[in-house]
C-alpha cells in the first residue's frame, strides 16, 4: 500500500531543500487522482498547522491543449495560502522557488460565501465582490517539470506564488471571456490571449470549482481569491525578470523577480 504521507512529506521537503523530486508517477505504480489529493490535503494541514492560512483556491489545466496532454476531461485545482502572496511591483524573492514560471489569469474575490452542491454561474457571479488582474507564479517540486495529472494535483496543482493588481473591477462591467490579454517579459511582449481560453470564461473555472469543493466538503469564504487558470502559456522566470500581464477593461500587474 503507497504511503501518502510518506509522499507528502517528500514534497514539502522540496520547499525547504531546494531539490527537485522525481516524478511521482514513475515511482508509484497505481498512485490515484483521489490519492494525489490525499497528499495534497495532507500537505495544506501541515502549512495550516504550521501558520499559514488558506486564502483561496487555485484552477489548473484550464487549457484544451494542456487537458489532452495528460489525457484528463477537467482541471485540478490547488491550495492558496497566505504565504504565497507578493505584492505587484516589489520584488520577489526568486530563491524560494525552484522552477519559477509566471502566467496571467483572472482572479476572482469572493464577496459572500459559496456553499453547494449545484452552483450555478449565477451563484458565482452573485457571490464575487469583484475581479482583479493576477500573475500566478507556478512551480514543480517534480524534477524538469516531468508532471502527469498524479503529480501535479499532489504537488498542490504547481502551485508557487501569486500577485494580485489593486483595480478591482465589477463583473457586471466586463466580459471575461472577451477580456484581451498581452504578457510582457522585460517590456517585450510574448504571449497573447483572451478569457474564452479559460474552459470557455473564467466564471466556468471558477463555477466549476466552487462545485468541486463543496462537494469535498471544503467551503468557498468570504474573501477568498480564485485563480481562475492561465490566459496564456507561462514564461519561465528568473532573477532580475520583470513580467507585466494587461488585460483589457481590468489593468495591468507587474511582477518583479529578485
């Protein structure tokens, strides 16, 4: 029987090492989705206990492309703490990640809570205080970034960091699925995108979520952020990089790496 806590403290070994692990899926025969989001559960109790607090939720494999890849029908999701939160044009300290990428995404605040089953759009766009424009810092503990969906969910959905813009925008305002984005890296622009990319709109990211959750019997607060899954390919990171994501009708976000 696979030891998932065995596994769990691999992984979060991985924060505080620096090295990279071998992915999961090479070494443990038979390793479920189901048992990936046992470990990935048991490492959030660890952070919880240890004093970081969960801030929200995060969306993955939002991508058509990235879906058929590792041959799923829907995303993944991962934690958000609050020790993954850096602030937009300060810098970051690019050390405690191991394989820094960055990608542009929506997110959503919650201005109400979100209980299931059976959430509507409606409920989500009823239950958002407003949205923001948002870098995700995604990161692998899994060595070269080598992931199937077994080691990515495990590995908190490639979670790393996240930075969020300061213009909030009503959703009542704007399109997200029509909403443009253009990703810069040193000024120069390398990837274009639109919300549509998102399985159709970020409220069905976010809608889908919402519902997942609930039905693990994890609930959605009052003020917790959703990252709503990548406009665009990611662009890998290093130090002395700046990355700025504009979208259109909600901003722009910079991040600064250290």
């Amino acid at each position: 029987m696979t030891d998932l806590d065995a596994i769990a403290a691999e992984l979060l070994a991985a924060y505080t090492t620096g090295k990279t692990v071998p992915p999961l899926t090479a070494r443990y025969d038979g390793l479920t989705v189901d048992d990936a989001y046992a470990v990935q559960l048991l490492q959030a109790r660890h952070r919880t206990a240890g004093g970081a607090a969960i801030v929200g939720y995060k969306v993955g494999l939002t991508s058509a492309a990235m879906r058929q890849q590792l041959g799923v029908g829907e995303p993944d999701f991962g934690h958000l703490f609050s020790d993954m939160l850096y602030a937009a044009d300060a810098p970051i300290p690019t050390g405690r990640f191991l394989q820094p990428r960055a990608e542009p995404e929506v997110a959503l605040v919650l201005g109400k809570p979100l209980r299931g089953p059976g959430l509507s759009v409606a409920d989500l766009v009823s239950a958002t205080a407003y949205a923001l424009p948002a870098i995700e810092i995604i990161d692998s503990r899994v060595t070269d970034w080598k992931i199937g969906l077994v080691d990515t969910v495990a590995d908190n959905a490639s979670s790393g960091g996240l930075v969020l813009g300061g213009s909030p925008t009503l959703l009542s305002t704007v399109d997200l699925a029509l909403t443009g984005c253009v990703l810069r890296l040193g000024g120069r622009i390398q990837h274009t995108g639109a919300g549509a990319a998102v399985v159709g709109s970020p409220l069905n990211a976010a809608t889908w979520l919402a519902n997942v959750l609930t039905a693990r019997g994890a609930e959605l607060a009052a003020g917790h952020v959703i990252l709503t899954g990548s406009l665009t390919a990611a662009v890998p990171v290093q130090p002395g990089d700046t990355v700025t994501a504009t979208f259109d009708r909600l901003g722009a976000v910079t991040a600064v790496f250290d």
